[in-house]
C-alpha cells in the first residue's frame, strides 16, 4: 500500500538533508540554559553535560546583583529556580515587586546569591539534582568555559542573554559596561570572538552595538501591541544586529511550512535563531518534538535553542545522514 506524505513531509523530503542556513552550513545547537531538560537550569552540571553531548553553543542568561555582578538566571525572581524559600537568614528578604511576592535577584549581593542552590524549574522534570549545584556568576561562568577548552583543546561559543536592562536600570544597574569589562578581561569583545550577545530589548542592543563590534542577536517572541522588537522591524534590526532569535512559532505553520519569516530575514542578512525545542513540550509542528526539529532545520534556521542537546544533535545528524 502506498503511503500519502503530506505537503510538508515531502517538502522535507525534497531537501533531501541540505541544510539552507544562511551559512549554507548545518545549523547550530544551543544548549538552552545548558543541558536544562536533564538538570537545573544554568548550573555547572548543566552546560558541561551539554558540552558533553555537542552542542555548538552555551547559552546563559544574565541578571544583576546588587552589588552589579552579572548572575547566571533567568527570572528576576528567586523562588522556583533555587532553595531560597527553605533558607532561614533570607526569609525577611522577601518583597512585593513586578506584581509577585518573592526573593529577587538584584535585591542579593553576588556572594549571596552564589550560596544559593540551584533547582529544576519544571514540576514533571527529574529534581533529583536540586540543591546540590550553586548559582554561578557570569565569571564563573566563564571559568567554567575557559576549563572546557583547556579539556577540548576548541573554542566554545557561548550566546549570553542580557535579561530585562530596562527594569535593572530602575535600581541604577547597568548591565552593559559590567559585560563589557568580563569580555574585555578575556578577549572577547571582538566581531570574530565565540561569543553572541541577546537580547529582548533593542535599546540595549542599539547601545552595545555602539560600544562593541561584538554579535548580536534581537529576540522576539511576537508582533502585540508593546512587543518585545520595541516596534521595530526586521530591516531596522539588521541595521544593528547580526542575528534574529524568534519563538518557532513565528517561523513554522502548524504544517511544519514556513510563514516566509526565515527567508525575509535571511534576505537581509540576518542569521536566525529559534526557540525553544524541548524533548516534553507540545510540538510547534508536526506530531513530535523530533517532528519539529525537523521542520526547523529544513527551513533554515541557523540554529535552534533546546533544552535537550542530545535531541538535537542526534536529528542534526540523521538529517545529514551521519
């Protein structure tokens, strides 16, 4: 009996494992906040384990602390990504802020915040690790990358994301010279270093892309009314970045077809970043996650953000027919 593919799956098919990057080259892996599937986010287990299973880029994100050290997290708040809430000496720290009450990171020194640790955010993921791994710095992060490759003898990319500067500017923080000295004091701030530079917020790319030559991606998660690209479009991104980092759902239709996204950006020389797969979520497109890795790398995209490294080097691969 024959079998009846889809529009999609023979689109897939008629790439037959050509990777249209803009490169021309097979796309990225980015280890989402390290290997972040398996363990807590942004811990030292979590990006080695993701150098371990090959993945092309790290990926931390970057509040302040009081005290104007970058600090490893993604949200401004404490209380679901470490043990704060079971430490006794910070339970008077707890305030109203962005409409929560909670622990918030730019309320701790970064000494503070390094005697935290660190655990799983998702409820249906393994918390067998939690409280045993600390929260690093943006520098202990990277001490962490100059050891791995000191091991690998290679250079690691990593894709920092500068969290939410307009909300760190109300408590007269600034992340930018701060990431701009820690690239400095390691060669980093130069157009070819291994490093990327992201962001929700194109004030600070704009700023940075003045006092630095170093890449830089603008993310958008949607076009509403206030929308994160600050009303801008993609002809006026590429006037200052080098990469668009958009959710997949702005590039896939349900079908696993392209809305046209990728290739618009692609057109103006833009490199594009999408997120974010993970191996226990609902696909964007297709019936797996696999499905929708698939239809990301056959669309082009140059490189795709995941909570499960393996995942996607192994698709990379069967792709490539590796």
């Amino acid at each position: 009996m024959l079998a009846i593919l889809s529009a999609a799956a023979l689109s897939l098919a008629a790439q037959d494992a050509v990777f249209p990057t803009l490169s021309g080259e097979p796309p990225l892996v980015i280890a989402h906040r390290g290997a972040s599937g398996t363990y807590p986010e942004h811990t030292e287990i979590a990006f080695r384990a993701a150098f371990e299973q090959g993945a092309d880029i790290l990926e931390p994100d970057l509040m302040m602390s009081s005290d104007g050290a970058l600090i490893v997290r993604h949200d401004p708040y404490l209380s679901t990504s470490t043990d704060i809430a079971h430490r006794p000496e910070f339970a008077n720290r707890r305030r109203a802020l962005m409409g929560r009450e909670d622990w918030w990171v730019m309320d701790f020194t970064a000494e503070e915040l390094q005697s935290l640790r660190a655990r799983q955010v998702f409820e249906d993921r393994d918390s067998s690790h939690d409280d045993a791994h600390p929260v690093l710095t943006f520098d202990d992060f990277l001490d962490l990358v100059d050891e791995l490759q000191a091991e690998c003898a290679c250079a690691i990319t990593t894709e920092p994301e500068i969290k939410l500067p307009a909300e760190h500017a109300a408590f007269g923080l600034d992340p930018l010279p701060v990431l701009l000295e820690s690239l400095d004091a390691r060669g980093l701030n130069a157009a070819e270093a291994p490093v990327i530079v992201q962001s929700f917020d194109a004030p600070f790319l704009q700023r940075l892309a003045e006092a630095s030559p170093v890449r830089t991606v603008m993310l958008h998660s949607g076009d509403e009314p206030g929308g994160d690209m600050n009303g801008l479009g993609l002809d006026e991104v590429a006037g200052f970045a080098s990469g668009y980092g958009a959710y997949k759902g702005l590039l896939l239709n349900p079908d696993g077809s392209s809305t046209g996204v990728v290739e618009a950006a692609h057109a103006l020389g833009l490199e594009v970043h999408a997120w974010t797969h993970r191996d226990d979520r609902e696909p964007a497109a297709g019936e797996t996650s696999d499905d929708e890795l698939r239809h990301l790398y056959a669309l082009g995209v140059d490189g795709v953000f995941t909570d499960f490294p393996a995942t996607a080097m192994r698709i990379r691969a069967e792709m490539a027919g590796e």
